[in-house]
C-alpha cells in the first residue's frame, strides 16, 4: 500500500513539474520595414523602445539594441480597458540578420 502511495505521489510531482515555467522568452524577427504600432499596455515590462503587432500578438524592445520579444497575451491590447495606456510609436526594421535595429 505505501509503494502504491509513493508512486502515485511521485507521479503527481512529474505532472506538476511539467507546468513549471522555465521562463521562455520567444523572439520575433522584427518588422520588414518601419511600421507604427497603435495599442494599449499594463506597463509590465516598464518602459518600452519600440514594437510591432505581429501574427501571434504584440513583439517589443525595451532599447534599440534589444531583441524583439513577444509579449504575454495579456500586457497589449487593441482596445481600451482600465489599468491600460495608450501608446503609438514607430517600430524601426530590423536588420536582416533578424534580431537587432540596424546600425
């Protein structure tokens, strides 16, 4: 009975282990050409440089030497909500090695 208990306990800490967030951080390639970015942000990240709305949702940088990271679904949004401000700006083309503003 306490070889059953143990395996279902050691069972269980695997399944909770794999909804660990370890973190990830996915990357945009950043936009082809300048283009302006028009939406509303929580301020989770703190300040930021520039971004761009891409398919999977909103990219940003918080410098001009910084990659484009993709934002959680919930920090920008398209539309108005509280705790939310608006922001617009100019996202500058990437360079094409993919991750940093040119020169």
């Amino acid at each position: 009975m306490k070889l059953a208990h143990l395996l279902g306990a050691s069972a269980a800490l695997v399944l909770i282990a794999g909804c660990a967030d370890y973190g990830a951080t996915f990357y945009g390639p950043g936009p082809m050409a300048d283009v302006e970015y028009d939406g509303y942000y929580d301020g989770a990240y703190g300040t930021i440089y520039d971004g761009y709305w891409g398919d999977n949702g909103f990219y940003y940088r918080t410098s001009q030497n910084d990659r484009y990271r993709r934002a959680d679904a919930t920090h920008f949004r398209h539309d108005s909500a509280p705790g939310y401000n608006h922001v617009h700006g100019m996202a500058h083309a990437a360079s094409r090695s993919g991750d940093h503003h040119p020169g």
